[in-house]
C-alpha cells in the first residue's frame, strides 16, 4: 500500500506574501532540483514537514494505555537524507506545498494564464491557502481568488499576511471573503506559523492511502509533445490485454491497465498542457501541479526525455520531485527514430551527457525507445517490474549492522573536537514503502552531507536498489552524554587521569 502525501496550494494576487510565507515553512530559499531561472511566474513544489504540538497530536491521535507519550523532535532536511534529533518521527506531518504566481489586473496579458494556473493548482490540492496582504484592503482580485478556491469544494485558509506592517488589528473587512478559518500572520518574522500548520494537521490526515493491490501503477511523466500519449497507446496496444480503460478520471490522466507476464500493471497518462499559450514562457508550470497527482499514485515514474530537446530545466525540477517522493525511476529518451543519420556509436555518445544532467539521480536507469519503431518499449516493462522488486527488499537488522561496521572501518565520520560523530546501530522501516533506513547514534548532527551520500553509495553497491530512491534518517540515541566523544564513557581531564595514576603507584609501593 502506497501512502499519498496531502498536497496543499498557495494561492493569492501578486505581492502578498506567498512565497515568503512558502520559504517561511520550508525554513530554506530554494526547495527544487534545478530551479528555472529568470521567471516569477512559474509554480515552485517542495515537500514540507512539520511536527505538530502536543495538543494537536492528543487530539488526532487516540490515547493508547501503558504507552508513553513519544518525544518531540526536530528534523532538517539535507538534501535526499535528513537528520532527526529524537526517536518521535512518526509524529512528523509530511504534505507537498505548492506556490503558485499572483493574479494580476485585467490589463496584463498573463492574466488569463495565471487565473488558470490557480485553478489547477486548486484542482491538484487537498486543501487550498489563499493569501491577502494585512495591510492594504480587500480589492476585486482578492475577491476573484477566493471565488475561484471556494468554486474548487475544497478546505480553504484564509492568511493575512504582513501584519507587523498593518497600522492596525482590525480584520473584519478580511471576513467578507467568506472563508474561514482565518489566520494572521507575518512570513518575514514567522509569526502565526506555528498556529498555521497545526490547524493544517487538523484538516488533513497524515497520508492518504492510495489503492491497496497488487497492482504496479505506472505514471508518464515529462513536458508537453516529448511523446507521452503515443507511448501509452504503444504499451497499451503492445500487450492486447487492456482490462480496463478508464479517460478522464481526472482532468489530466488518463489510465489503462494490462497484463505483462503475469503482472496487472495500471498505466497513467498525464497530458500535459495542450492549449497553446499566448507567450512561450510561463505555460509549463502548469504540467508541474498536474504532474504532482501522478507522481503520488505511481510506484514507477517514466520521465520521458525528447531525443531533439534533453535536459530541459523542466525535465529535471520534475526528476527532483520524483526523487524527493522517493519513487522509482526510469528515464526513458524518446523519439529515437527521429534522429537522422545515427550509427551505433550514436546513443553511446549522448547517453553520458544525459547522465551529466541528471547526475542527481544517477541511480536510475537509461532507456532509449520509439513508439513508432517500437524499440525497447517492452524493455520498460520489464525495467519497471525489476524496480518495483527492489523497492520491497528488505534487509534484516543483523545484515544491516555488520554492513554498518564495514562501512565506519571503512571510513570513519570526521566531526569537530569533541563532536565527533558515532553511528551505532541502524534499522529498516518495515511500513514504509519506500527503502528506508534509521541510523542511531550520537552528534549525527555533525555528520557532512558528503559522508551522507558516501553512505548512501555504498548502501546501493552492496544491495540492489537500482532504479529506486533510498531515504537515510540519522537520529540521535543518547542526549546524555551529546558533549562527550564516547557514548559509554566520558574523557577524564588531566588532573582526573594525574590523581588514577598517583593512586596506582601508592598502591604498588604499599605492595
């Protein structure tokens, strides 16, 4: 069983706040592999954690007898792994935010574009933040927002933000947009934030649960006319065994299942944007939102990358998404018959510069297909069963922690004087879809990020988890002894070791 992380969108007119508040809860400026450059307008995505309060969590969670309360925890995350500074994560509230562009004035030509982009960012979400500015009054755009996310039937916030510029508290103008609960905040100073996301935890649960079956989901995924469609009508028509065909599920996948070696395997097309748009720039965003609702139902993505287009910065922000969802991963180059005068040495020479580009997920594989051809499409079947192969190993602890000591005899962690960092024993999450892995110990938090992904290659060379993400969380054990070096034993000063040593002699002339 899949969980399905709840999606949540900022929406709003331009200037207000957004994406303030947006980097205000993900505590960091950037949240996406290769971000595009050069444009406010395009959707930002980034996965968010938050730990509620101890009262929010005795009211979404029923009280079990003779258990104590679990520890409140701080996590951070680093790249593909994150540190967690107590054992409580599984109080952690993980959600995908969403921050969309502004809605600008009938008189610019990008308003028709933005009004759809907050439509289907209120398409994708299971619950909606509509942002105003506390000081300056309500005015028709921020009526025309909130319209258009109470039309979508979804919960709706209300934030009001920049109240440390307001000259005042009163609020009651905000009230006439008919959405409550309202919240005040200020994304620059943080404040109400907390209140913001506790509330959210309220409204949705922890994870959603996708279908529970044997079933292999696999999503198409890239920018539009890279040859998304054709390839879904190829699998689908290849095998001669649809058992069900369903078009327009939702406004932007289209699905089909069959049979592949004994496996049922559910295909899921997402279309992409068809309409041409009235500028070039600032129409892909809205594949990345739509994409998103893909990613969550897959076991396997399919990143497919146009042979005559590779490694656009849209390509690869929708690889980080699918590597931060931790999904299984194929990129499949298409319309390889479209390449004029190839020879055998021709995907030998470009496979490495696409590897270049998409280093950061150098653990999945490389395909090169044609839909028209047929070539290798029946290859991505069975890449995608071998995926989803590796994505259910799982390793026992005896086997995990004799790999852990090769690993620190290997190469020990470095860390600062007193702080060196000591791993002592780490487990594999038995309900977590995804190959993940705790690793217990003391000042993890001195740990470098290059020793993070050292650990993580090394993990990968020694089990096979090829075409998977793979999650790394270092928690601290003992707080006890944090100023220590030694876990079990403290360093005793000079004059401690001085007054052993005049003792043991005393005690050998008495002898």
């Amino acid at each position: 069983m899949n969980k399905k992380l709840p999606i949540v969108a900022i929406v709003g007119r331009a200037n207000v706040g957004k994406s303030s508040l947006f980097n205000a809860i993900l505590d960091r400026r950037e949240a996406i592999v290769a971000f595009e450059a050069g444009t406010t307008r395009d959707s930002i995505t980034a996965k968010a954690s938050w730990v509620p309060s101890r009262e929010v969590r005795d009211k979404i969670h029923e009280p079990k007898k003779d258990v104590a309360p679990a520890p409140a925890e701080e996590s951070t995350a680093e790249g593909d792994v994150a540190v967690v500074h107590d054992a409580g994560a599984k109080n952690r509230f993980d959600f995908w935010l969403v921050d969309t562009a502004g809605m600008k004035d009938a008189a610019d030509d990008f308003e028709f574009t933005i009004q759809e982009q907050i439509i289907q960012a209120a398409d994708s979400a299971d619950i909606i933040w509509v942002v105003v500015e506390a000081n300056v009054p309500v005015n028709e755009e921020d009526r025309r927002v909130a319209r258009l996310a109470l039309r979508s039937k979804k919960p709706v916030f209300l934030i009001i933000n920049k109240v440390d510029r307001a000259r005042g508290n009163d609020l009651e103008g905000f009230e006439r947009l008919g959405i409550k609960p309202i919240f005040p905040t200020s994304a620059t100073q943080k404040r109400g934030i907390d209140d913001l996301l506790d509330a959210l935890v309220t409204h949705i649960p922890k994870a959603t649960l996708t279908e529970n079956s044997d079933r292999l989901h696999i999503a198409l995924l890239g920018r539009p006319n890279v040859g998304k469609s054709q390839l879904f009508n190829t699998l689908a028509k290849k095998q001669q065994a649809i058992v069900a065909d369903r078009a327009g599920t939702t406004r932007d996948i289209n699905r089909a299942t069959v049979k592949y070696s004994g496996q049922e395997i559910e295909i899921m097309d997402t279309a992409g944007i068809r309409r041409p748009g009235k500028i070039g720039v600032g129409i892909e965003h809205f594949s990345v939102v739509r994409s998103l609702s893909a990613i969550e139902q897959a076991d396997v993505c399919l990143l497919l990358i146009d042979v005559n287009e590779v490694g656009t910065a849209l390509d690869q922000k929708i690889a980080g998404m699918i590597k931060e969802a931790g999904k299984g991963l194929i990129l499949v180059v298409s319309k390889w018959d479209s390449v004029e005068g190839k020879d055998a040495f021709t995907r030998d020479a470009l496979a490495p510069q696409i590897a270049h580009i998409f280093d950061f997920v150098a653990w999945a594989p490389l395909i090169f297909t044609s839909s028209v051809t047929g070539q290798n499409v029946t290859k991505i079947f069975d890449l995608a069963l071998d995926i989803a192969a590796n994505r259910k190993t799982r390793i026992t602890t005896r086997v995990l922690n004799s790999w852990l000591g090769g690993v620190i005899a290997k190469h020990p962690p470095a860390g600062l004087k007193n702080r060196a960092p000591k791993l002592n024993y780490m487990v594999q999450e038995d309900d977590n879809p995804i190959p993940a892995f705790k690793v217990f110990g003391a000042h993890t938090k001195f740990l470098h990020w290059s020793y993070k992904r050292f650990m993580e290659r090394e993990l990968r060379a020694q089990f096979n988890f090829e075409g998977t993400a793979v999650q790394l969380w270092f928690i601290e054990k003992d707080g006890r002894h944090k100023h220590g070096n030694s876990p079990t034993k403290p360093e005793r000063s000079t004059t401690q070791r001085k007054i052993v040593q005049n003792k043991a002699r005393s005690k050998r002339r008495e002898s």
